[in-house]
C-alpha cells in the first residue's frame, strides 16, 4: 500500500516534470516570433500588453532603439539570436562526456558576444567588425585546442596506448 503511494507521487512529479520541459520548449521555440505578438507593425506596442517603460529608455531621439529602425525589429533581432545562444548552449551542456564539448564553447562565446553587442549598442563600432569576430574565433580555437591536447585524459591515454603498441 504504502509502495503504491509512493509510485504515485514519484509518477506525479515525472509527469510535472516532463510537463515542465515541454512548456519551457515551446517558449523557447517562439522566441523568435514574440515580436509578432507584442507588438504592432509599424504602431508599437499591442493595447493587451503592459508598458513598463522600456521602449521609452531603449530609444534615443531619433526614434531608434539601440540602433535598430523600431523596437519591434530590436525584439526580433535581440530574440532570434538569444534562441541561437539558447540552442548552442543546450548541445553544450548536453554533450557531457563528448570529445567535442569544449570546442561548442566557439559558436557559444559568439552567440554571447553578438548579443552583448546588440544589447550594448556597438553594432557600428568595431567590435562588430568581421576582422574582429574572426579574430575571437581564431584565437578561442586555438586557446581551447591546446587546453584540450594538453589536459584531456581520454586524448593522452589513447595517444599514449597508441605510441606504446608500435614500440611493442
């Protein structure tokens, strides 16, 4: 009696649990629509949703928000590339025990960056530049191929295993 209780409160909090995953995944998926939704093309804001003030602070005087032409085209911009970051990161740490796990670091420390330049306002600086981008992943590459041949047990023990047999 007791052991059927305890399996239903057990089953209970899978079922929540699952729930919970697959509610977190339909959002996730919509990130890139949300502009569709909270806002107006070409009037702003839907009347349904709250105004906090944000788009206000966001926007300079020329009716630019953070550089982009409307906020509703920084929300698309700014959301499709969190869904990317969401993405990159998920195989990250989805991939634990992988080979390739610390090199998913690339694709996700640019992710990060591009939105840290969206969010900061540097797309016409520097930092935006391609020469600029190309250089972070050139060098993380090669930071992160050198941690890896250094310091992977699984690489040295195979390669050691490897040396040791055709010396035998």
């Amino acid at each position: 009696m007791i052991y059927m209780e305890l399996t239903k409160t057990k089953s209970r909090k899978k079922i929540l649990e699952n729930l919970f995953k697959a509610v977190a995944i339909i959002l996730l998926s919509s990130l890139p629509y949300i502009h569709d939704v909270i806002t107006i093309k070409g009037e702003g804001l839907n009347t349904w949703v709250p105004d906090f003030g944000i788009r206000d602070l966001l926007t300079d005087a020329k009716g630019k928000t953070l550089g982009f032409s409307s906020y509703r085209v920084f929300i698309y911009t700014l959301f499709i590339h969190v869904f990317a970051h969401i993405g990159w990161a998920g195989w990250f740490f989805d991939a634990k025990g992988k080979l390739y796990r610390p090199f998913l670091l690339i694709p996700v420390a640019l992710s990060f960056y591009q939105i840290g330049i969206i969010v900061s306002n540097s797309r016409s600086t520097s930092f935006n530049e391609p020469n600029v981008k190309i250089s972070i992943t050139i060098l993380l590459s090669i930071l992160l191929a050198v941690n890896f041949f250094l310091n992977n047990k699984v690489f040295k023990t195979n390669t050691n295993q490897t040396i040791t047999q055709e010396k035998g």
